[in-house]
C-alpha cells in the first residue's frame, strides 16, 4: 500500500492493509509501526500486520534563505 501526501510519500508492505482504510480514509490512525515477520503468528490473524514501512518525501524541501553553518 502506498500513501500520497502533500510532501511525502509512505509505503506500507504487510498482511491484512485493507482493514486500516477506514481508519486512514477517516483521518482516525494516529501512527503505523513495523514489526519483523518472526512476531506475524502472535497476532490474532484478523488485524493488519505491517512488515515494512518507508516514509520519502516527494520533493525536495523549500529553500529556507538561510546559510547553514555546515
């Protein structure tokens, strides 16, 4: 699943993505988290199960004006 926002864009890969798009569709999720793939059959097998997430931004950030001191 990939998300589309303004500045950024988040790749979700997982089990079961489906059931968060009401969540996501509703602004109602307040934070998504990966977990390694070994703790996949401790879930009860009907909630999402994320293995992967990558937050990019789209483009580059606006130019501030400012020198940096690097």
């Amino acid at each position: 699943m990939v998300l589309f926002f303004a500045n950024h864009e988040v790749e979700i890969r997982g089990k079961r993505l489906t059931t968060l798009m009401p969540a996501i569709a509703q602004f109602h999720l307040n934070s998504l988290r990966s977990l390694p793939a070994k703790y996949e059959p401790q879930s009860t097998g009907a909630e999402p199960f994320i293995v992967h997430l990558a937050v990019r931004p789209m483009t580059p950030p606006p130019s501030t004006g400012i020198a940096s001191s690097d």
